[in-house]
C-alpha cells in the first residue's frame, strides 16, 4: 500500500496533488509520502513484536536527510556501506549505537570515524578487514563490536546483480569457514564479537532462500556458542521485494517474515536485526516526468520525456520495470495504445519501457514512475551535464523540496581548469 491515490481525477500525494508540485518545482522530480515511509517502517518493527530487536533502514536505498530523520524520530537504526552514509546518519540525529556498518571494503579511515564517532557494529567480511579493524580499534585503545558475515551459498531467487548469498558472490565469508575465523576473530584484542550477520540478496520474493540461510544460522550459533563464543545478536540483512508490476502476485509481507524469523531463530534468544531498505522506501516514491513530444516510429509510437538513464537508471541496469501512469486519471474503458517510453539522453539503453500499453498521450503530459523511492534518487547522475533532480516531501497537505536541482552554472562551477589552460 502506499498514499499515490486518484482524487477527483488527479494523481495526489497524501493530500498534494502532484500537478500543484510540478507546477512549483518543474519537472522531473522524486516525490516521497511521510505516511507510507512510516506505515511501512512500523509493519516491520509490529512484524518482530515479542523479540528483542533493532530495525535498521538500509539508507543505500534512499538517503537524504529528511528521510532518514523521518525513520530516525520513529526508532530506526541505520544500516551504512560508507562514511559518507555514516556521516549522513550523524548529521540527520541518529546515534551511534543505531548504526551498524556493512559493505565488503570499508577503509581505515572509515572504521577510524566510526569508531571514534560511535557504533553498534561492523559487520565484517573477510580475515584481511578483521585484522585492519583490529589494528585501529588498539591504536585508539578501543574493542570494535563485531558480527562476521557469513555467506550461506542460498540461491534468493532474484536478479544476478543483486544476489548476495551465492558462494560466487563476493560478499561474507563461506560458512563452513565460519568457525575457524570467529576463532581468528577471538584473538584479536581490538575486536569483541557479539554476533553473527547474513544478507542473501534483495527483491526477494519468496520466503524459502531465507528459511534455508536462517536455519544455517542456527545451526551455526548452537556451533559457535558450543565453542565459547558469545553470540547474542544476529543480524539477518534486508532484501524483501516489493510488487514493482502491481498486476503480478505481491511479495510475501513484513508480518510473515517476522513469523519466519520467529519459527527459525526465536529459540535462540538473540537479539534481531533487519536492514529493509526497498521495502521502505520503494513505494514510498514516485518519479514525475513530463511528455516532451510523441513521435511516431516505424511500427510503434514514442513517448520521448524529460526524465532519463540518468534519472532512473534502474531499467537500464536491470531491465527492471516500474509502472508508469498518467498523473491525470483516465477515462474508464479508453482504449489504450503500445508506447516505447524513452528519455532524451543519447544512448539507446535510455529507454523505460518498450510497447507498454497506455491512455493516450500528449505533449505537456504528465507522467508518474511508481516504487521509484528506492535506488532512483540514489543512483541518479549528472550525464550529460544533466542536472540530479529535485526531491520533495509531502506531509498531509504541506510539501517541501528536500534536495534543490542545481543550476547549470553550480554544476560547471564545480569544475577546475589546470592553471596552464
């Protein structure tokens, strides 16, 4: 569910009708709804009821900072992959002990920041990062809290390029591994170990790739507690899909993964942590584009619009599909036509859509990308000297723009001509 409703004829924004916005701030911008951010954070903090847990938001999915301070003020930790995430969730109020740092190439001077700034954990993922956080947590005379993430070789079922839990992969450590390098891990003075972490993947939708991962990670805290370690947390990652093409069957919901969750690990007494990034903020947001001209092709019409690859490059990358719709509602029972829905940048993979069916369109049209909240925004460039769009925020009735697009003139600006030029 989420607040992109039809009223009186016109695509709104919780209470804002997105053509008032547009008219304001131009075209294209990203557009997040307040209510479905926080309906859809709840549904997973009220799915883990009973179990000590921490739902830490993925910010790799979206991470301005209004956004981020939404989920913040409503109990949210943060999952970071950079120092600059980190210092991102700093700067919107998070505190260090709801931040758990991931990603397979964290630098010394990333750990350096965390460290000194505050953190719930890293979750590390090989030997050679163990030993360089060991090394700078004993020359700043402190323990790094850690989990070793471990690769369960679980097929998720999902895009190549975004599976996680293959032993192909380049994420974890292989799990029949695991035991020797907790072992490594116990004699490093600067690390203390408080848990296990696994992340199989994401726009998961099935939940048996996680029962298979979960059931090997009980199996393996029985294992490492047997042998002296105190595991007292799991960190079980993110990655439930959402239903991008809404005429499709809707991927399992928050209530039945924390039921999951409960069955396979509630035996265990840790405490939980979950990274759902997509199914935050995927819905949460739109992209608004405007039709700059229809041309008829060869066998099929184009809908040639101001938003690009470089906007939305999640259908260039994945061949992933976003329903796109009319922000003025149509007729019901108009005929519809086959349209390849494109973008302006000079590159044939900046295309949205081939032979999508849709009302008829015309220039000046406005159009809305659905469940672009996640890796859209984040993603975006400046290719072709284009600048990143704007972001705006509806709450009810108000709307804020919460990232500005910048003028030609700031993004050349930007730019250093050598002195010899």
């Amino acid at each position: 569910m989420d607040h992109f409703l039809y009223r009186d004829g016109r695509l709104h924004a919780e209470d804002v009708p997105l053509a008032e916005i547009a008219a304001e701030v131009g075209t294209p911008f990203y557009v997040y709804s307040t209510a479905t951010l926080t309906r859809h954070f709840r549904l997973f903090d009220e799915a883990l009821d009973g179990m000590e847990h921490l739902v830490c938001y993925a910010m790799k999915a979206a991470s301005n900072q209004a956004i981020i301070k939404t989920l913040a003020e409503l109990g949210a930790g943060m999952d970071v992959v950079s120092g600059g995430e980190y210092t991102r969730a700093k700067a919107a109020g998070v505190p260090g002990d709801r931040i758990v740092f991931s990603g397979v190439g964290k630098t010394r001077d990333e750990m350096r920041m965390a460290l000194e700034g505050g953190i719930r954990q890293f979750n590390v993922e090989s030997e050679a990062e163990m030993a360089a956080l060991d090394e700078v947590a004993q020359g700043l005379g402190l323990r790094a809290p850690i989990t070793v993430r471990v690769n369960p070789d679980v097929d998720a079922k999902t895009h190549a390029k975004i599976a996680t839990g293959k032993s192909e992969n380049k994420f974890g450590i292989p799990i029949s591994r695991a035991r020797d390098v907790y072992a490594l891990a116990a004699g490093m003075p600067g690390l203390e170990v408080v848990g296990i972490d696994v992340h199989i993947g994401s726009q998961i939708t099935e939940l048996e790739p996680y029962r298979l991962a979960y059931e090997k990670v009980a199996e393996l805290t029985e294992a490492l507690r047997e042998d002296g370690h105190d595991i007292h947390r799991l960190d079980l990652g993110g990655g439930l899909g959402i239903p991008y093409e809404r005429a499709n069957s809707a991927p399992p919901l928050p209530v039945e993964y924390g039921q999951l969750i409960k069955e396979t690990l509630g035996h265990l007494g840790c405490e939980i942590e979950i990274e759902p990034g997509r199914l935050v903020a995927g819905n949460a947001g739109l992209l608004v584009s405007r039709v700059i001209y229809v041309k008829a092709g060869e066998g099929r019409d184009f809908l040639i619009l101001d938003a690009a690859m470089n906007d939305l490059i999640r259908p260039a990358m994945y061949d992933a599909w976003h329903d796109i719709v009319p922000l003025a509602e149509p007729a019901a029972g108009i005929d519809q036509r086959a349209y390849d829905i494109v973008g302006p940048v000079c590159e044939s993979g900046d295309t949205f859509a081939k032979a999508r069916m849709m009302p008829p369109l015309i220039e000046g049209d406005l159009v809305a990308f659905r469940s672009a909240g996640a890796y859209g925004a984040v993603m975006s460039s400046e290719y072709n000297t284009r600048p990143l769009v704007p972001e705006v925020l509806v709450h009810e009735h108000q709307f804020a723009v919460i990232r500005a697009r910048p003028t030609f003139d700031e993004m050349i600006k930007r730019d250093t001509i050598p002195e010899w030029l």
